[in-house]
C-alpha cells in the first residue's frame, strides 16, 4: 500500500519556494512595465507623425493660426483623460 501521509518541509524549503516564486512575479512586472513603456513610446511618436501630417499638409511648414490641435486636445481628454493640451 501507498504512504499518502503529507511529506514534511522545513521551513528553509518554505523560505526558498517563496522567494522563487517572488522572483518570477517582480520579473515579470518589470517586463510588462518595459513593454508597456515600449509600446506608449511608439503610440505617441506615431501620434505625433499624424498631427505633423495633418498640419503641414504636404508642405515643408505648417500654417499658422490653424485650430486643430486645441479641439483634439479636448476630444482626447475627454476620452483618455488628463495629459493632451494644446
């Protein structure tokens, strides 16, 4: 027949299976704050072609006195919140 009685482990067993465990969340953290902060830095460069584009429509230099930005800079709080001014 089969012991099923539960294996003891001390508490050093304890300790270290708690700090591997530990050590794979905060890795994993870290990555996905990289990530992140990876794919917000190319999502604003890219918001940031889009307006250049869309001002200088083609040209070498934008035209002044254009309203654009203040009126997306509103539209764009409004839905993601703080952090788009004009």
């Amino acid at each position: 027949m089969i012991d099923l009685t539960p294996v003891q482990t001390d508490a050093a067993e304890k300790i270290e299976l708690y700090h591997g465990i530990r050590d794979v969340l905060l890795s994993a953290r870290k990555h996905a704050r990289q990530a992140i902060n990876d794919t917000m830095v190319q999502a604003y460069w890219q918001v940031g072609r889009l307006i250049v584009e869309d001002e200088q429509g083609g040209e070498k230099r934008a035209e002044y006195g254009k309203r654009v930005l203040p009126e997306l800079a509103k539209r764009l709080s409004a839905e993601f919140g703080e952090g788009f001014s004009a």
